[in-house]
C-alpha cells in the first residue's frame, strides 16, 4: 500500500496522543494469520509516545491527520 493510500484508509482507527495531545490515526496491514503473534505497539506520529498495544501477526502503522 502506498503512503498516499494509507494516509487516506477509511478503515483506520482514530486516536488522541496521551502525550502531545494531537490527533493520529492508525491500522493494521500484512499477513494475518494464528499462531506466532507478536506485541505491536500503537505510535505517535508526532511524538513517538506509545498510545497502547495489540497482538497481531501484523504491522501497526500510523499517520498524521490534516495538515
């Protein structure tokens, strides 16, 4: 998926930074499938702060909103 593609992914989560306070939203892409799960951790765009957690086989990626 391009970078245009996901930063316009209806499908995203929204989110508020705990730290910055800025609004951010994110998504999970890559293979899904059981078994072998790994921590992926949900990220500030703007400041790197942590903003939660999932167990996915996955990759968590976030984007900026507006501007």
């Amino acid at each position: 998926m391009s970078i245009y593609n996901h930063m316009q992914n209806p499908s995203a989560n929204k989110a508020t930074c705990g730290k910055c306070k800025k609004p951010f939203t994110w998504s999970i892409h890559g293979d899904h499938y059981p078994g072998n799960k790994m921590t992926e951790y949900i990220e500030c765009p703007y400041c790197g702060e942590q903003n939660g957690s999932m167990r996915t086989s996955g990759s968590i990626y976030s984007s900026k909103v507006g501007n």
